[in-house]
C-alpha cells in the first residue's frame, strides 16, 4: 500500500511538475517571440531606411498601443542614447543577439521592471536593444506555480485519503481471510472466508480457499470416522488380551506362567497405552478440540495435577512445588493441557536419575501463558533435544526405560492445538521444558 501511494506520489508531482514547466515556457515563450517580431521588423527597416528610419520607426512605435510594454534603445557608434525608453545601455549588457532577462528603468519610471532583451549590434556600430517587459508574464507564472502547488497538496491529501481507505479495505477483507485461517488452525473447520459474490479478486480468492477447507473438511471427518474405528478395533482385541491374561493368572499356581503371564499383561497394557497417546497425538494434532478451550483457573489445575501426582512423585524420593499467580485464567484445553503435565512429570520420574525436585510453574508473559516443568536431574544434550520431541523418539540411554517416546510428542501437540509450542532447555543442572500457549 506504501508503494501505490508513493508511485500515485511520484505520478501526480510529475505530472503537474511538467504542467509547470509547460505553461510557464509558454507564457515567456509568447514574449520573446514578440521580442523577436520587433526585432525582424526593426533591422529590416534599417537595411532599407538606415538609421533615421529606426529612429522614426521606435518613435512610432511609443505613440501605439503596442509600445506600452515595449522596450527599445538605440545608441549612436558611441554609445551615446538616440532614441528609445531607457536612459543609457545597460551596463555589462554585450550586443550579442541573445534573448535574456534582466530588471532595467524604464524612463519615467521610479523602479527596475524584469524585461526580456535582445541586444544587437548594428553594421554602422549603432546598437540595437529590442524586448518587452514581462513582469506580467512572471506574476502570470507565479500565479500559475501557486495554483499547481495548492492543486499538488489537495491531490496528496486525496491520494493519501484514498490509499488509507483502500488499505482499510484490503485490511478487512486480508483479516477475514487470516482469522478464518487461524480458527481452521485451532480446529474450527466449519469457519469458511465471507464472500460477498462481487467477482473481484478477493471475492475469488475467497471462494477457492472456502473449496479448499471443503475439501480439508471431508478429508478430516473421514480421518476422524477411520481413527475412531481404528480405535475401536484395536483396543478391543488388546483389552480382551489383557482379560484373558488375568483369567489365566487366576487359574494359574504355576509360577514361571505366572511370571510369563505378567510380562504380557505389561506389555499388552503398555500397548493399549501406547495406542491410546497415538491416537489422542493424532487427532490433536488434526485440530479436534481446539474449539473446547474454556477460561480455566490455571493455579486450580497446577493443584490438581500435583494432589494426583504427589504421592507418586513423594514415592519416586522427588519433592514437588507449584508455583503460579492466583487467581490466573487463561482458555485451554483443560484436559489436554491436564495430560501434557502428567507426561512431563512421569518423564521427570523417570529419566531425572540423581534429582531431588520436580519444580513446576505458570506465567503470563506478553499475554501468553508460559507453563514450566523442571527437573535437576542429568537432563538432556542440546543436540539431542529435537530428536527427543519426535514422535517414539527416545534418546539411547532410555531404550532400557519404560515408555513410549510419545510423551513429548503429546506435549507438543498440544503446543500447537493453542498455538504455542514447546521448548526444551538447560535448567542448570537438568531440563526445564517451557509449554508456551497463546490465545485464540
């Protein structure tokens, strides 16, 4: 928008620069072409009539109409005055024929008046000044300058009148199209761009974005129908695993079966857990409850994750604080954001060998709400940190650790379910993962 108000700019000022130029050319232009009318007729006359001719001629031309702006002088070879309306050759002035302007007396005038001149040299060394005094002509200019400069500001009023209204409107019609962009990317896939059937190339846009999110729209919603069967069909089988495993441990004295059937049970659980977090991954991470997120008192969920993890964590020899602003709400996803703290924590459990503390805390920073977890065990290499966000990362010495590899991989979903993201950093010893959510 910047760069069409300035080309209008640039545009409007040379255009009227050149009106200018034109019009203030043509006004003198109009007098030394009289100038040099006069002085046609003039040496004419003096080849046919020599000088007493002239000296007729330029007194009868101060008799006329025509001599009321004229200015003519005639000097002997002396350059002595012999007829004309100025008292003496100006000084410094060469006879050279050219058309200049300079401010001289007229006789019987008490102040010097801008005249267009022409001085020449005749073959009997008598000088010849022919011009006219254009004093009109340079207030018509002016005049001419102050009517194009005044029509200059009005044009950059209106030129910068319109491009901020214009900018307006391209503003409205670029933000619908970006909320209905970031309500898509929160999961609010029914949102489509308004359009207002005008054809323009908004209008169009528009259009074929809203045909896009149609399509997103069906792709999604037959993801959602093949993962909930998904789910369904494979969770059943693993939970009816996990049931027939408990009824053959109860039917069981045997102790290597039962040892055998305790390691499939933990493994079958260990799988249903892990399809769970997959699936829970997923249809985050395709946006479903972006649209569930309610002003939440974020203190309140701190204690609540903490009177379900206390013991656990007290047990584990770890000593947990919360730390937040009360009261502070901020809109999540309460039961999302619920289970990435849990992650975290059963993280910390188990990787945090030689820790003492699990630390967490919230804060509003810039009006984003900062949640984090920090732990001062061994922590994690900076290097290693991407590949411990992706999902079933696990970094080699955990391979021999219960889990997944889908814990961060949870948290960070959830990140980018409210538009944040997730940070791993040194905690001076140990980790500190920063989970930063933004607003709608």
């Amino acid at each position: 928008m910047g760069l069409a108000f300035l080309c209008q700019f640039l545009v409007t000022g040379g255009v009227l620069l050149f009106v200018q130029q034109a019009s203030q050319r043509t006004v003198v232009a109009a007098d030394r072409q009289a100038a040099e009318d006069a002085r046609d007729d003039l040496l004419a006359l003096h080849r046919s009539g020599g000088t007493a001719a002239l000296r007729t001629e330029i007194a009868r031309r101060f008799r006329a109409v025509e001599g009321e702006r004229a200015v003519l002088l005639l000097t002997d070879p002396s350059g002595r005055p012999v007829s004309g309306n100025l008292g003496a050759w100006p000084a410094g002035l060469a006879a050279d024929g050219r058309w200049q302007i300079i401010s001289l007396y007229r006789v019987g005038r008490d102040e010097p008046e801008p005249m267009g001149v022409i001085p020449i040299r005749l073959k009997d060394n008598t000088q010849l000044l022919v011009g006219m005094v254009v004093s009109n002509s340079l207030q018509l200019t002016r005049i001419y300058e102050e009517a194009l400069t005044a029509a200059f500001a009005i044009s950059l009023v209106l030129a910068l009148g319109s491009a901020i209204m214009l900018g307006r409107i391209l503003a409205r019609q670029v933000s619908d199209i970006a909320e209905t962009a970031n309500d898509v990317a929160v999961g609010a896939l029914d949102r489509r761009v308004p359009t207002d059937g005008s054809g323009d190339a908004f209008d169009r846009l528009g259009q074929s974005i809203n045909a896009m999110l149609e399509r997103i729209d069906a792709l999604v919603t037959q993801l959602r129908m093949m993962t909930d069967g998904l789910a369904h069909d494979l969770k059943s089988p693993v939970t009816r695993l996990i049931s027939v495993v408990e009824q053959a441990s109860a039917q069981t004295a045997d102790d290597t079966a039962l040892d055998a059937l305790e390691k499939v049970h933990h493994e079958a659980q260990t799988l249903r857990s892990m399809l769970t977090t997959a699936l829970l991954i997923s249809r985050t991470e395709a946006g479903f409850g972006g649209d569930q997120r309610r002003d939440t008192d974020v203190m309140e969920l701190l204690r609540d994750v903490g009177e379900i993890y206390g013991p656990l964590v007290e047990d584990s020899g770890f000593a947990l604080t919360i730390a937040a602003a009360d009261p502070l709400v901020f809109p999540l996803h309460r039961e999302l954001v619920s289970q990435s703290l849990a992650n975290l924590i059963e993280n910390a459990l188990y990787y945090a060998e030689g820790g003492d503390r699990i630390e967490i805390s919230a804060a509003i920073d810039n009006g984003d709400l900062l949640i984090t977890v920090a732990d001062n065990g061994p922590g994690i290499p900076a290097e290693s940190r991407a590949a411990a966000l992706k999902r079933f990362g696990r970094l080699d010495p955990a391979r021999g650790k219960p889990g997944s590899g889908l814990g961060l991989s949870l948290v960070e979903a959830v990140g980018r379910l409210h538009n944040g993201m997730v940070t791993l950093a040194d905690n001076g010893p140990g980790l500190k993962i920063l989970l930063t959510l933004r607003r709608p």
